[in-house]
C-alpha cells in the first residue's frame, strides 16, 4: 500500500505514532503512555518525559511500519505535533518527523496539536471535515471553536483561567485520589448524588460562551475541612457533584454556541470527552435539541498520533508543507 502519511505525538507524556491513508483511513496507531512513570510524582515531569520520547519514538514508527506491512519508501509525507506542548516533548517528535522527511526526500507537515483534537470526531466513518461547532474539553484545553472547513477556524469561547481537565485533576489531588484524577472521579461520580453539593457553574447567565472553573475548584477546597472523606458516601457525593457541575457549564455552553451560530452539527474532542457522565449528557441534550453530535471515538480522545496524521492529511490535500526550520511552539494558536 502507498499515499500513505506518518504522524508523530509528543506533545506532553505520551509517544505516539500512526499512519494514515491518503483518503483519511486509520491503518496503524501506537501509543507508549508514561502515565505509570509520572505518578509517583503527582504530574508530569518535562524532563522525564522527554527523556522516555527519546527511548520510544524510533521502535514506535517501526512497529506502526510492521503493523501496516509498509515500509519507509511507501510513506509519501511525514507529519509531527509542533505545539501547543511541552518544548522539550514536542522537539523529539518534530525532530524524528523533519529527519525522515530529509532521508526519504519527502514532505513534513508540522501539525497543531489542538487541531488533531478539532478534526478527530470526523474520523473513519465520520467524514468529510464539514461545517460545525467544536468542543474541545482536555487537561490543558477548554474551547468552543466553529468549523468552517478545514483550516477555516473560528474561536467563540474559551476558558479564562482552568480548563475542565485541569478542573478535574486539581479537585481529584484535592481530595486524595491518585493522578490522573480525571478518569478516577468518573469512576467514583456514577455511585454518588450529583445534588449532594451546590458547586457554582460560572458564566451560565446570558449569552457569553467564556468558560471559567477556577470558582468550583475553591468552592471545593472550602467544603473539604467541613468533610470525612474515608466515608465512601462523602467522597462518592462530591466526586458526583462536581462532575455534574463541570458537565452542565460543557453542555450548555455546547448547545447555546450552536444555537448562536445556527448549526445543526456538533462535535466533542479532547481527552474529558472520555467522561462517561459527560457523554450521556451531551447525547441525551443533543436529542433533545434536534442537533446532530459527532464524538470522538474513545481511543482518539486521549494524545494520540492518529488524529494527528489525520489532521495532517486534510492538510497535505489541500497542497499545505512545513519548511523544514519551522520551529515548535509551546503556545501555538488554533486560531489568528
């Protein structure tokens, strides 16, 4: 098989690789995650983590080669995550990409990593990239982003201070459970009371589209002195609480921006779109309000290298390169 692209992710503690077909089809995707390496420090460690990249970035384009019965001569371009991220990530990945593309003499395409999180629920079956309204709900990201065509980007709101994903670590630590909070809470949240606390929901009055969880993230630190969290009932009602609170500013926000923009089309991303409270709501809302919603399969909400060489793709087809001394970009704009 050729017309085929390689896409390297390193953009914080995962390595990943994938390639992907010229018409948009998944064919490989490896990730080594570094989650194991990073807890025992409550985050992820830049150095470290760069470190590991270094370790597994070559066996991860061999492996996605084999998985994919290709070989370096079949790839017609090579792409790689140059921002948003950590500097010393994301030049491992770059770096891996722009020398294959100078030993195989083809093209490199530096990716923002928030558009492979943009464009992921148009993947496989989802297809073409068309017109819609994005959420994108991660560790670091909490946007709405209206989607013309691709490269065609519009921001309507974003957070001002903590994104939902940071929301959900930072009450997780809070309240003891280990890292990555996120996903732990989830866990716990289906066997509480989501009323149990009165957590705030900022900016739900009116028309803005801002987000801002900083507020439910005090109102928590506040109500733990007052708390026995070895009773599984307390821990379970807050953990339950606070997702409700986070899930209902998301899907609001969600339905008022398509609303605004008069699209019938929504599409969720990024790693919080896992949160199985946060999808039953988004689909029971959607439903409700006649609007069609597109999610990221699982598997691609997390950092992965195929959403990226999915991205890239949509990219190269519309005759876009990356000179070769494009730099990373720790801060890198979705949009102008």
């Amino acid at each position: 098989m050729s017309s085929c692209l390689l896409a390297l992710e390193s953009s914080c503690d995962e390595t990943a690789a994938a390639i992907c077909t010229l018409d948009g089809r998944l064919i490989a995707s490896r990730i080594a995650s570094q989650i194991e390496i990073h807890r025992q420090y409550g985050g992820v460690v830049p150095e470290v983590a760069s470190r590991n990249h270094i370790l597994h970035v070559r066996p991860l384009v061999e492996q996605v080669l084999a998985d994919a019965n290709l070989t370096l001569k079949d790839i017609t371009a090579f792409a790689a995550t140059s921002g948003p991220g950590l500097v010393s990530s994301l030049l491992i990945g770059t770096s891996m990409a722009k020398a294959l593309a100078v030993a195989e003499n083809k093209p490199f395409i530096a990716v923002n990593h928030m558009e492979g999180h943009l464009l992921s629920p148009f993947m496989n079956e989802n297809g073409p990239v068309r017109s819609c309204v994005a959420l994108i709900v991660s560790g670091g990201h909490t946007m709405l982003v209206r989607v013309r065509d691709v490269g065609h980007y519009e921001l309507l709101g974003r957070t001002r201070d903590d994104a939902a994903g940071e929301a959900f670590d930072k009450v997780a630590k809070m309240i003891g459970l280990p890292y990555p909070g996120g996903p732990e809470i989830d866990k716990l949240a289906h066997r509480g009371d989501p009323t149990a606390f009165a957590f705030p929901r900022s900016f739900l009055d009116g028309r803005s589209l801002e987000f801002s969880f900083s507020g439910l993230k005090t109102a928590v630190l506040y109500e733990l002195p007052k708390l026995d969290l070895k009773s599984e009932q307390v821990l379970t009602n807050v953990c339950a609480s606070v997702q409700a609170a986070i899930i209902e500013v998301l899907v609001e926000k969600l339905v008022l921006a398509a609303k605004q923009c008069g699209e019938k089309l929504v599409t969720v991303s990024g790693g919080v779109s896992c949160n199985r409270g946060l999808r039953a709501a988004l689909t029971a809302r959607c439903a409700k309000e006649g609007l069609q919603l597109l999610l990221a399969q699982p598997d691609l909400c997390t950092d992965n290298a195929g959403m990226i060489a999915f991205a890239a793709v949509q990219r190269f087809n519309i005759g876009h390169t990356s000179p070769l001394e494009a730099d990373v970009d720790p801060n890198l704009s979705l949009v102008s």
